[in-house]
C-alpha cells in the first residue's frame, strides 16, 4: 500500500481539531483559544514527541511505523474503523480486530478519562494491562510498560513472587485456582495457537504449581466482589471491584473502589497522595 501523506494529514488534523481537552481526560485552562487540541497534547496522548507528530500533519518526514500510527489512533481516541481508515493512509494494513486487538474503543477510554480519583484499569482477557489511572498505579505498581508474557497478571502469578505480594496471602489458593480455570476457558475458546494457548504451554512447562491446578480441569472460578490488597506503604486494603465489558474487543475496565468511612477508603485518600507524590 502506498502512504497517503495529504489524506493522513487532513485526518489528523481534522480529528485533533474536533478533539476538546476533556474528552481525552486534559484540562482546558484559563487563557485556551486553540479550538480543539494544541498539536503538543496530542504528541504526548500518543507518547511522541511533538515534532515528529507535527511533522505528518505537515506532510513531511518518513513514513510512520505501524507502532506509530497504533499510538496516534489510540491517543486520538478514534474508533476501530477511524483506526483502519488511518492505518490505510498510512500506507499500511489494519490490524485484526477482536480478541487478539489492543486498541481500546473510545467510549471505553472516556469512562477511564474520567476516572482521575479512582484506582482503574482496562486489561484484555489475559489480564494484560493496557491503561492504568494514576491511582491505579499507585495501588499494583506501572503494569502497563511489561512485554511479552509478563503481560499476563496470570502468568506473573507463577512466575513472579512479587505479584503475589500485592494480595492478601489468605486469598493465594483461591487465585491460583481463578487464574488458571480463567486461562483454561480462554484457551478453550481462542483454540490452538492462540496466545492464550501459548502462555498455558509456558506455564506447563516452567511451573509445577500450574500444571498440578490445570490438571483438576477446573473452570468457572469467578472473582470475589472484594479484592483484598497489600500496598507496601498502607497494608492491607479491602476493595470493591466493579467491571465494565466491552465485548467486541474482550476488554475490561476494572474500577476499584472502597466502603465510605471504612478504613480501606482512608486508606485511598492516602493513596492518592503517593499517587501525585509518584508521578512528580
């Protein structure tokens, strides 16, 4: 396919333009005169910097890598079909859509935009994290920069001692079980080859604890109502986990929150001074 360089650039900027600071989860400030988003908000949405995002809106430079446009249709909040239109443009073949895509819908974005004083984060159906809020990040650590099976909250779960320390050791039976039956159901569903198949043969293979629960044939072991943490600065805190689904991409949006006048909720108002302290 060939790039498109005045086509991109006048669907960029139109979308940008379209764009205003709250629906991407920014704040507008006082002195704004901009209609839309400024072009160094956008770069940094997408995690680049802003020359190089002004550069294709310019119609100059290389050719954007496949990696580049997927931050760009993210951080622009396109849709799935904005997202090919642009991949398109770009001189470059869409990726697949469904179980195995990382691009997060709109809607489901503007709900975690919003969420600034919550503990939340989207994951796919292998626990991979995609998104995190600032307190989301303050509560389990950044698990949004982890590659390859790493990913996988499931997979670390067996081969990562320290994801085990962020839970409540009395809750470490249970989650092994839930773990496995919800990789087990995933496998089963996206079949041979799949991702899904692939870390349950690392698994069989590196872990002896997995390979003793897997081989129970254990499914439908669904998640508590309370999720029991233990924050390395707070201790333990008891949290409600709420779950939003989007079904046409097999992403959760996972929002924790706690009981008012509990000590678990005194605890997240703290949390959110270690979030702010964090990021500075």
């Amino acid at each position: 396919m060939v790039i498109d360089r005045a086509g991109m650039a006048d669907f960029l900027r139109r979308r940008r333009e379209s764009l205003q600071p709250e629906d991407v989860g920014l704040p507008r400030g006082r002195r704004r005169r901009t209609s839309g988003l400024r072009r160094e908000e956008v770069a940094s949405l997408c995690h680049m910097s802003t020359d190089y995002y002004a550069r294709i809106e310019r119609e100059r430079g290389p050719q954007p890598s496949e990696q580049m446009i997927a931050s760009i249709a993210q951080g622009l909040h396109l849709s799935l079909d904005e997202r090919d239109h642009l991949f398109r443009l770009a001189g470059h073949t869409p990726p697949t859509r469904g179980a195995i895509s990382e691009h997060i819908s709109p809607g489901l974005l503007r709900v975690l935009d919003r969420l600034d004083d919550t503990p939340a984060e989207i994951v796919t159906e292998l626990g991979e994290t995609l998104r995190q809020t600032p307190l989301g990040v303050a509560l389990t650590g950044d698990t949004t920069g982890l590659s390859g099976p790493a990913r996988s909250i499931g997979y670390r779960w067996f081969t990562d001692p320290a994801t085990r320390r962020l839970y409540a050791p009395e809750d470490h039976p249970f989650l092994t079980r839930m773990f496995v039956s919800g990789l087990r159901e995933v496998v089963t569903v996206r079949g041979p080859g799949s991702r899904a198949a692939d870390y349950a043969d690392l698994l069989l293979a590196h872990s002896e604890e997995f390979r003793k629960v897997w081989n129970d044939h254990e499914v439908g072991v669904r998640p508590h109502d309370v999720k029991r943490f233990v924050h390395p600065e707070l201790g333990a805190l008891e949290l409600n986990c709420q779950t939003l689904v989007d079904p046409g991409q097999a992403h959760f949006l996972l929002v924790y929150t706690a009981a008012p006048g509990s000590d678990s909720y005194e605890k997240l108002q703290l949390l959110s001074v270690i979030g702010a302290q964090t990021l500075r």
